[in-house]
C-alpha cells in the first residue's frame, strides 16, 4: 500500500483480537518537523519530534515511517472511533480470616489496593491501584508522597535505585526529589510484574510472555511461556526466573535461551527470589521452593490460594499469604509454625526483614507485623499489641515532570557535568566531567533528554558488570 504523507497526519492503528496489540502510531508533518506520536488507543500517548535539513527530506522521512510500521501490521483508521481497551487490574477477592490475630505493631491506610512493596535499613515504600506511592520510617512515620499518573504493579529495588512500575507502561525511578521515566514499555505488553538488574528490565505480562530491555530501554529478547497469566519474575545474574500457570522457567540471562522448566502445584502468582533458591506461591494453596538449577525442594502447605510469599534471607523461614487475610510461616523443612489473621486484608505482597513481616493489602494497607518468636507466642493465646493507626499528613504527591531546576554554567556547582546527544537519532548520554570514559553511556531518564543540553547530577556509579554508568540523585540541568 502506498502511503503518502504531505503537511497533516498519517493515524494508522493496529487492535488484535483476544487481548493481543490495541495501539495507535501517527505521523505528522509540518515543515521541516516530523512529530511521532504513539501509545495505546485511547490514550493520549507520547511523542517525540525531529527537525530535518528540508521539507521534501521531512516528508520522506514521515513516509518511511508510517511505511514501516503498515509492514507491521498497522492499518489507516480514524482517530476516537475504537476505544480504550481496558488495562489488567488484579480483582482477586479477599475473605476475612478465621485466626486469631497477628500482632501488628503499626498500620497506614493508603486509600487503595496496593501491590508495591519494598522495606531496607531506612524505609518502607508501599505503592497502590490509585498511582499513589508513599514511603515511610521503620517505626511507621510517612516522610514523603508521590503521585504516578496509573496505577503502581509493583516496586522493586536494583542496588541502591527504587523503581516503581505503572499501569501506563512505564517505570519511573523514584531515587531523587521528583520521579522520571527510566523505561517505556511496549504499549501492547499488559504488565503484570517486573524485576530488575544491574539496570536491565524484565517484565512478565498478561499473555504468558517474558520480555528483557537493557539499561537504554532498548529491546533485548522476549519468549512465550508455556502458560498465560504471567505474575512472577525474578532476575539476577545468571538468569531470569518466570512463572506463569504451568510453572516456573528459566531464560539465560544474556541470551533468551531457555534453561529448564519445572511444573509446580498450581499456577504461579507471585515469587520471592534468594541466593540460590525462588519461592513460587500457587492458586492451589501452596508455596513451592525451588532451586536454581531447576529442582522442586519442597513445598509448604496452605489452607486457601497463596497471593504472595517471602523468606528470610538465611532461608531459616518461608512466609505465604492467602486470599482469607491469613499470613502464614512455615520452618525450611515445611513444617507450619504459625498461621494468623491480618486484620486488614489479604498480602498482596510481603517483604521479611528484621525480624518483622510487612505486607501490603487488598485494602490498601501497609502494615508491619512483629515476627519474633514472643510475640507471635502471645498471639497465638490471644494477647496482641494495639496497632498504631498512622496517619498521612496533608501533602501534596510530588508528580513527574520534565522541567528541572537550572544552574547557571560558571557557578561552583557540587556534581557530575553530563551531556546529551543525538546518535543516529537516538538520544544518548555521556559524561563530560574528568575521570570518566567519554566512550561510556549513561543510564539517564528518558522524559528529561533532550539533545545538546547539560545536566549536573549528584552521583554517577559504574554498572555492576562495566560498560556503562548510572546517575544516581538529583539532576539539574545546566544552563
């Protein structure tokens, strides 16, 4: 099909049947500018624009484009008349537990369903449905708020980076005072977890799928599982660690190739990874411990389907949460030590450290549960401390944005000079400042690049592995 494109638009669509592709990709030409604008349909998307040396190379360009993407599948179509396709929510229902109750040392009601947990040293970060991330000290005081524009999947920690995945397709990097984007994802992969490591992106999906995105947001390999329903995966060195309804498979990490495959009591939902071994919690009332060399060790009972699980990190405990409000913990050889109530809803997800369990709910809560051996022996006869009910203060959630504060060039001004260029119509950064490799890129937000600019960031560290850098903190932008 020829396609010509002049001074307006070229709207082109592609809406597969059965939960499959429902995205738009528009060119548009004015001048010399060619803006392209994409996402999924219904939504406003993003775009970005590129400037060309004349209008008849604009208008090549524009054509080459929407060529390609027709080869692909896309067709023309009118803009409004298909509709937003709606995104995954979890709608999994809670039951009220029958056990007695576990002794929550402190609550924080978020205002809705959450899924995104992480706890260290310092903090407690718990994300919800509504784009909501709080984040707040061991002992239960909030110290900061951010509002994503969707619903928050998930948060998960690479070293010292905290990332939250949303709904929208991306994951922002919630390391400095204001969110960015740090990856976008296909508009036609339904998240539904991700992990990742030394900067490198793995996201499970709705399908079954498993697709890896390096440290530029670039595209690596992607599989389709066994089964569908896609909720765990797990990431490390050697590996990648996907369950879906069939079981648990390993990808290599580097290539995509598959490594084994191992059929567990039900169909996975979330997981918990340690050194050497993955924690898979099934619909059929179980957590099933694995090895990382693909052998099933054990498996810990449960009296109703497991939403999440955790263990400690000396493996001495393995902790599960059903869909009754029940948190259970079990020995390493299986034996259940406990079960009780949370009082505030099923664990979405949980994270053990320090001797405390903490969970998020399907009310919204995020709630810290004392897990040493007398207090749950007090619970276990009835005696429970009163939870502390905190409050959030009046805030108001710091958003993403793309503008930054601006220093002058000239003023003594504390950090790492780095600069954005265009690579072949790929925005890349690099650092400028002395005691860098020049040749090294920079793992940098993606919604603040813009070419030819400079910015000073507090921190830049060397990748795990070498070869690139990762800014760290808060970015400014020099002028």
């Amino acid at each position: 099909m020829a396609v010509r494109t002049a001074d307006s638009r070229t709207y082109l669509e592609l809406s597969e049947q059965g939960g499959g592709a429902h995205k738009f990709y528009e060119v548009t030409v004015e001048g010399t500018d060619v803006t392209i604008r994409y996402g999924r349909i219904g939504e406003s998307g993003q775009s970005r624009t590129a400037s060309y040396a004349t209008a008849a190379k604009a208008q090549a360009a524009g054509a080459k484009k929407a060529a390609e993407k027709i080869r692909k599948g896309y067709e023309p179509a009118v803009s409004g008349v298909r509709q937003r396709r709606p995104v995954t929510r979890r709608t999994i229902v809670s039951q009220r537990s029958t056990a007695r109750q576990a002794p929550v040392l402190w609550r924080f009601r978020s205002g809705s369903p959450a899924f995104g947990i992480f706890v260290d040293d310092e903090r407690c970060w718990v994300g919800n449905q509504a784009g909501d991330v709080y984040t707040l000290s061991r002992e239960g005081a909030v110290t900061a708020r951010y509002g994503l524009p969707d619903g928050v999947k998930c948060i998960v920690a690479d070293d010292f980076w905290i990332y939250a995945g949303c709904d929208d397709g991306k994951v922002y990097d919630l390391g400095a005072k204001i969110p960015h984007v740090a990856y976008e994802i296909s508009e036609d992969v339904d998240i539904f977890w991700l992990d990742i490591h030394d900067g490198v992106l793995g996201v499970s999906d709705a399908s079954g799928g498993i697709t890896v995105i390096d440290h530029e947001d670039e595209f690596q390999w992607s599989r389709r599982s066994a089964g569908r329903s896609a909720w765990m995966v797990r990431y490390d060195e050697q590996g990648v660690y996907h369950g879906h309804s069939r079981g648990v498979t390993m990808y290599d990490a580097l290539t995509g190739d598959q490594q084994w495959s191992v059929s567990t009591s039900g169909s996975v939902l979330f997981g918990w990874q340690e050194d050497d071994e993955l924690f898979a919690a099934t619909a059929r009332n179980s957590v099933d411990r694995i090895g990382k060399d693909g052998t099933l060790r054990s498996t810990y009972r449960c009296d109703g389907p497991v939403f999440s699980c955790a263990a400690s990190p000396d493996g001495r405990y393995v902790f599960a949460g059903d869909n009754h409000s029940s948190v259970y913990c079990f020995a390493r050889d299986g034996r259940r030590l406990w079960k009780l109530g949370t009082g505030c809803g099923s664990a979405y997800s949980m994270q053990f450290h320090d001797d405390r369990l903490y969970i998020v709910t399907t009310d919204g809560s995020l709630a810290c549960v004392d897990a040493t051996e007398s207090a749950i022996a007090a619970a276990e006869q009835g005696t429970v401390p009163e939870p502390v009910s905190v409050k959030a203060p009046s805030w108001d959630a710091v958003t993403p944005a793309a503008e930054l504060e601006t220093v002058r060039a000239g003023q003594d001004v504390d950090g790492i000079v780095v600069e954005c260029v265009d690579e072949g119509g790929r925005l890349r950064v690099r650092v400028v400042s002395d005691g860098f490799d020049p040749s090294w890129r920079v793992q940098f937000p993606k919604d603040i690049r813009r070419p030819g600019t400079r910015y000073v960031v507090e921190e830049v560290r060397e990748s795990a592995r070498g070869g690139f850098y990762r800014v760290r903190g808060d970015i400014r932008r020099l002028g």
